[in-house]
C-alpha cells in the first residue's frame, strides 16, 4: 500500500506525459485515451537533452565514487580510534549536520581558486554535500565489523591502506550502496546549486533542463511531464538495481552507532 502511494505521483506524471496538450487542458486527471510518445522526442529535442545528460552522468558518476571512497577512508580509523580525539571530532562532524550550506562563502572560494564553472569544481562541490552524514553511515556500520579482522590482518602483514581496500571496503558493500544511492539522488536531483556553480548551460545537467520549459506566458505541460520522466527514470534503474544492497545494509544496523 505505501508503495502504490509512493508511485502514485510518478504514475500521475506518466499519465499526463501519454496525453496531448489539448487533452490535457480538457481533462487533465483522465487517463489518456491514447499513448503519445511524441512528448518524449519534443521534451528530449527542447531541453537539449543529450549535452545535459551526459553532464549529468559525469557529475553524478565522479561525485558519487569520491564521496564513497572519502567516506570509507575516514569512517575505518574514526571508527577503530586511530585518530586522536575521535569523540571530538565526531561531534564536529555531526554539528555539520546542522548548519546551512554556506551559499557566499563558496561562490568567493570556487572564484578565486578558478573552480566556479568547472566539472572538476563541481564535482568536488558536489562531493563536499552531505559528507558527513555518508560518514556517519559508514562509521555505525564499520563499528559491527569484528576487531579481531584488524589483529588478523595485522598478523599477516596485511598493510593499513591495503587492509581497508581489500577487506573493509567489500564488507561495506551493503553500506556504500545505501551512500551510493543517497548521493546519486542528491546530484542527479539537484537544480538550484548548478544554476549557482556553473554560469555555462553546456555544462549543466539534466535538470536544468526542464526549466525551459517553463514559459512567461503558458507552459506545454505535457512536454515538461515527458521531460520529468526522462530525468527520473535513470534514478528507477539505479534504485532497483541496488534496492538488495540497500535494504541488507540498513537492515544489518547501517545507520547504528
């Protein structure tokens, strides 16, 4: 039931985008009395789509696999000690939880460091939000792991680095998936901050997109359901593609500490 209430507004969406404009103006809850896939091939035409989303690809992509590997790499020795004041900085972590992004602070930094309207930038910005609570996953679920891997490791001559690429790493895999899908979703979906970061259009992504097709006067709203499904479709795949590791890596106490 919670899941037919959770597609339900994606199935509204789908509706609308089958529909011409005139049906839509003239019934606009009716299901679409025929399938109308020309929306998709204007919607994809109109938002310039193609660049978009291969920009949307690379952002996600990058930020995606530096925000797990970061994470991963600082959750094993906050979790195990190895840090001197670990407590300390735990809570300096958690306190970022609750600030607000610094908005001006980083437009000024990203300028004058010749980020600002770069993909290697915005790729770090991008892997700079929400890192801390990627951390804090990743620190809860390390802390199940037994120590006695570490002796073991250590006996055999296994190396500090070595040891979290080989064995901790893998046996994050539920934990990292539940990161991955986390991070995936904040930069595929993220539209206010590439308006901020990225002056250029041929460097924007997918969602920057749908905004064109919004007019001054009217908006073809048939077109802009197309392009809405287009954008969330890839999040689908990925999300059922990863839900196993998702649901084993909340369910075996990801988010405990």
């Amino acid at each position: 039931m919670c899941s037919l209430l959770m597609l339900l507004p994606i199935l509204m969406i789908l509706n609308i985008s089958l529909k011409t404009n005139t049906e839509f103006l003239n019934s606009p809850m009716a299901i679409a009395s025929s399938l109308n896939f020309d929306n998709f091939a204007e919607a994809w035409k109109q938002g310039d789509m193609i660049i978009n989303f291969k920009n949307s690809l690379i952002y996600t992509f990058c930020s995606t696999v530096l925000t797990c590997v970061v994470a991963s790499l600082a959750a094993y020795p906050i979790s195990r000690k190895h840090i001197r004041g670990t407590g300390f900085l735990l809570g300096l972590i958690g306190i970022t939880l609750f600030l607000p992004d610094g908005i001006v602070p980083l437009l000024f930094f990203m300028k004058y460091t010749s980020l600002l309207n770069t993909y290697g930038g915005y790729i770090l910005l991008s892997s700079g939000i929400n890192m801390a609570l990627m951390v804090f996953i990743l620190v809860g679920f390390v802390k199940n792991i037994p120590g006695e891997l570490d002796e073991a490791a250590a006996i055999d001559g296994c190396g500090y680095f070595r040891y979290i690429l080989t064995i901790i790493i893998p046996l994050l895999k539920p934990a990292i998936s539940t990161v991955a899908m986390l991070k995936i979703i904040n930069v595929w979906n993220d539209f206010i901050n590439p308006y901020l970061y990225l002056t250029d259009k041929e460097k924007r992504p997918l969602t920057s997109g749908l905004y064109l097709f919004v007019g001054e006067f009217s908006t073809n709203w048939t077109i802009m359901a197309a392009g809405i499904i287009i954008v969330a479709a890839p999040l689908v795949l990925v999300y059922l593609f990863l839900q196993k590791y998702i649901i084993s890596g909340v369910s075996s106490g990801a988010l405990k500490g």
